[in-house]
C-alpha cells in the first residue's frame, strides 16, 4: 500500500544544514520558482536565524513564509481605517487607546 493513501508522504527536513536544492525542492511543493541566487539568499537567512535560536525542522509555515517573501510576496494582513487616543495629564495620569 502506497503510504501517501493513508496520509503519509515524503516530507523533507530543512534546517541550517539543508542545501539549495532542499530549500528548491520545497519551494516547488509551494508552487514557486525562484532562481538560485534568491534561494542562496533564503539558505543564509535561514542559518542566520538558526543560529539565532529558531528552529525550522517542524516549522513548515515559518519556512514557507521565507520562501514566498523572497519571490516578491507581500502580504495585506489588514488596513488600518482610523484610531483614537485620549490622553488624561492629571494627578492620576492615563491613556486610553482603541482603534
């Protein structure tokens, strides 16, 4: 029985010791196509932030995230439509603030 028919499939462990064509292999599973300069340039982020502290061996999303800025993503998360603040400079000073 083919392992991918129960959910199982081939997934690929990328840390600071993958190489290109790891980091190649995952972003095509994305749907992207990046060159090898962009993806030489994603390999010396990724062992800078390991080297950091972060790990990436079970952090699909985070890497996934690296990949798709590099190929020129930028995401609108939200807009900002307008906000209040209200500053009280009393003995009892305080600050409100909400959007």
């Amino acid at each position: 029985m083919p392992p991918d028919t129960v959910g199982n499939g081939t997934r690929f462990v990328v840390s600071e010791l993958a190489g290109r064509s790891t980091l190649a292999l995952k972003a095509q599973e994305l749907g992207l196509e990046l060159d090898s300069d962009v993806l030489s340039g994603v390999l010396d982020t990724l062992k800078s932030l390991e080297h950091r502290g972060y790990h990436f061996e079970v952090a699909d999303g985070s890497l996934e995230l690296l990949l798709r800025r590099a190929s020129g993503w930028e995401p609108d998360f939200f807009e900002l439509e307008s906000f209040r603040v209200i500053a009280d400079h009393t003995d009892n000073s305080s600050t409100t603030a909400g959007i």
